[in-house]
C-alpha cells in the first residue's frame, strides 16, 4: 500500500506505538478468519473500555464503594466518531456493549457475564473520571465502528430484520441482572476483557500500570479450541524495516541484514511476550504488538527468503475475561457466575441496593 512518506513519519512520531497494520497491509496467512466482535474489545480493539488502559486512581475522584443502583441508572460515555457525550440507560447500555462485544447468538450465561463485566468496567472508569477530560464522560467508544458500546438506531442497521428479536433476548437476558456487578474490596471491578487469549490470560502489569489480584491470570485451555486462535501474518524486508523505524525509538536496523534484526524473547508466566530485542533496543511485547497492529503478545517471528513471517496465538491483550472461553465455558454448562468467578478470582458478584 503506497503512502505519503512525510504524513506516515509525522504521524508516526507523534503516536509512536499506534499500529501500523493499516499502513503496512500484511496479509493473513491462508485467509481471513472469524472472531468475536471484541477485538473488537481490545486496542483495535474496539476501543471499548476494556481496551483502554487501566486508569490509576489519582486520576479523577478517589476511589469509591459500588453504591446503590441509583448510582449507575445512566452511563456517560464518549462517543468518540461523533465527538460527542451520551447519556446511555443502563440496560441500553447493557444491550450495546454486549452486542458490541460477543455474537447474539452466543450463549446466554456467556452474554450475562460479558454485560456484568461491560457494567463493572463502567462503574471503575466512573470512579477514575476526571471532569476535565472528554468532557466529564466516563470512557470512550465508537458507536459507528461498532467498538465498546452501539446504540440503538446502530444496532438496527447492523441486525436489520432481526432486530426486535435480538434486542428482546437481551433486553430479557439482562433485566434480571441489570444492578449486578462485580467488586473488589467493595468497589467496582476494572473487568477487562478481550477476544481469545493463548489458553491463559495474562497479568494486568505486564500490559498496563497495574497489578490487580484478580487480573492476575488464569487458565483458559478452552480457547485453544477457537477458530483464528493461530494466525501468521507476511512481512517483506522493507514494510518490516519502515515500521521499526517509524515505530520503535531508538532502533536502528541495518540494512541488507534483516535476519539480524530481531533476537531471542522473553516471556511472562502466561506465555506472551514480555520483551525482545529489536534493532539494538528491547521493546516490550506489547508496544511491538501495537507497533506492528498484531492480534496478540503472543508471537513468534520467523525470516526466510526475504519474507518476515509473524505467527500469534489469541487475539487481544489477554486480560480479564476471554470472550471464547466464556462462551465455551457456557457451552459446557457452567453460569455467569461461575465464569465470572473463574476469569476475575476474588472479586464478589453484588446487586448494587
């Protein structure tokens, strides 16, 4: 894909880490495959609130309890296509999100789960917003783009003719859960949440600025099981080298020896890539990810003949909830209790009073 060289560099330099797949084009390995709508809920990832960074709790008001339910009977959000503050009911909300984020036909405890973490997340990004910023809404999303949240009148152009079924199985799927959410030492939960992970999903510090107890990562062997859970993406020699030098500070490969240019990784306990070395720096697993537009920190880069290849397995961050394994897991009987128990340890499931 040809572009302008002085827009791609100053673009570049002002983002650093913004993925470049869109620039680059690599193709998939053997065609497209399907996956949840998440990643969707991840960096390109739909910037649903589960993608975003994790906010630190000095950035807006202090860190509050989970409340009554008056307390969250209206979402602020940022529509970011739009440019503009909506005031969402919460089962709309609800409705939006999950439908955003997982297929309406997925399973119904695997929805549930998804809308009680779409909600915990909320109410944890409430509690950290400040009132300087978007305008005193909570979290962004992109309604148009189908990432974090969709509205109403979206949703009708995306279901078309099924959409007063659709939308009455949710709206009588979440009903009875509409006031549940999760908390952690009495505050809602950051319920992150992504697409399919590697078979276990990864700690919240070794992708963000936080270490939270129940993002700590567990077991997840179902997503293995998941269509496009393994995906290798071609590079040549040259997209490789304009995108390490747009996108990684410092590194400076040399040209004609691109098999010099990555070396050995290391990897967190999950299994992701934690560092490698890039042109004479270490790049966290993570902002190469970011940097090459990758589903997933965990990959494994391959040169031949001119040709980088990149394999990943999973498809975004990796943190919180797997949308597959929820539905897998529902699958195999277990309730939205219990997948929310088993993705987020030590977290309580409350109806907010």
């Amino acid at each position: 894909m040809k572009r302008a060289l002085l827009p791609i560099a100053l673009f570049a330099l002002l983002t650093y880490c913004l993925p470049l797949a869109s620039l680059l084009a690599p193709a998939p390995a053997g065609g497209a495959q399907s996956a949840p709508a998440a990643e969707g809920a991840d960096e390109e990832e739909g910037q649903s609130p589960a993608a975003q960074f994790l906010a630190p709790a000095t950035s807006g008001r202090e860190q509050q309890p989970a409340g009554s339910a008056a307390d969250s009977e209206v979402i602020r959000l940022w529509d970011a296509g739009a440019g503009e503050v909506l005031e969402v009911p919460l089962l709309e909300y609800l409705i939006g999100a999950a439908a955003s984020e997982m297929p309406v036909t997925w399973p119904d405890e695997a929805l549930k789960a998804q809308a009680v973490a779409s909600h915990s997340y909320a109410l944890y990004q409430r509690d950290r917003a400040s009132a300087d910023k978007l305008e005193g809404a909570w979290f962004s999303a992109d309604p148009a783009r189908r990432q974090g949240y969709m509205t109403r009148e979206v949703l009708q152009s995306y279901w078309g003719g099924a959409f007063e079924e659709n939308w009455a199985r949710l709206e009588s799927l979440f009903t009875p859960i509409l006031h549940q959410v999760l908390t952690y030492e009495g505050a809602p939960a950051a319920a992150c949440y992504h697409a399919i992970s590697n078979g276990q999903t990864e700690a919240s510090e070794n992708v963000w600025n936080e270490a939270l107890p129940y993002l700590a990562g567990v077991d997840s062997t179902l997503d293995l099981t998941a269509e496009g859970y393994e995906q290798t993406v071609t590079y040549t020699a040259q997209q490789m080298y304009d995108a390490i030098v747009l996108a990684v500070p410092g590194a400076e490969p040399r040209q004609g020896e691109p098999e010099s240019w990555f070396g050995e990784a290391s990897r967190t306990a999950a299994g992701y890539v934690d560092k490698i070395e890039c042109a004479g720096v270490f790049v966290r697993g993570a902002d190469l990810r970011t940097a090459l537009g990758l589903r997933s920190a965990c990959f494994t880069i391959q040169y031949a003949d001119g040709v980088f290849s990149v394999t990943t397995r999973g498809y975004g961050h990796g943190v919180g909830l797997s949308q597959y394994g929820a539905s897998a897991m529902a699958l195999t009987g277990s309730t939205c209790d219990e997948i929310l128990a088993h993705y987020y340890p030590g977290t309580t499931l409350e109806t907010l009073g």
